[in-house]
C-alpha cells in the first residue's frame, strides 16, 4: 500500500469550487486549505500506477492549477528497512 500526500493548488477565486470537488472526489481525502489557494489531499494505491492515475484525476478537476506528490509512504519500502534495522 502507497500513500503519498499532494499539494493542489488553484486561483482563490475557484477555491471553495475546486476544494468541493476534491471532497467528492472519490480518488482522494481532503484534508484543508489555505486562502492562497493551497489544498493538501491524500490519495493511496496499492502502487505507484495507482496513484498516478489517481493524481491525473485530480489534475482533471476545473479549475486546478497543479498538482503535485509532495511526500510518499511506501509499506514495501518501510518493509525492506526493518530487516536492515
């Protein structure tokens, strides 16, 4: 399982247009915003493919500017440095 955070931004006048949208939006979770126009969401994936297609949906909404994968978590990886530790 994959779950990366992304940072969605849109102008300040779409602002509550675009955060309604990510709220139902079935490819991730909400989480808040800034006046700036500034949206953090989560999406997951049981990989990276997954959640890129997760992402192109987000990007797909009216009115986003961007949306970038700011950190990711990765159980395989989290997997692999425990046998190390």
């Amino acid at each position: 399982m994959n779950i990366s955070s992304i940072v969605v931004q849109t102008v300040p006048k779409h602002l509550n247009e675009v955060v309604q949208s990510l709220k139902d939006c079935e490819a991730c979770d909400y989480h808040f915003h800034d006046e700036k126009g500034r949206i953090i969401v989560t999406i997951e994936g049981e990989g990276v493919a997954q959640e890129l297609e997760k992402l192109r949906v987000i990007e797909e909404i009216p009115h986003v500017v961007a949306a970038d994968m700011q950190m990711a978590y990765s159980e395989d990886e989290l997997d692999a440095h425990m046998k190390v530790i």
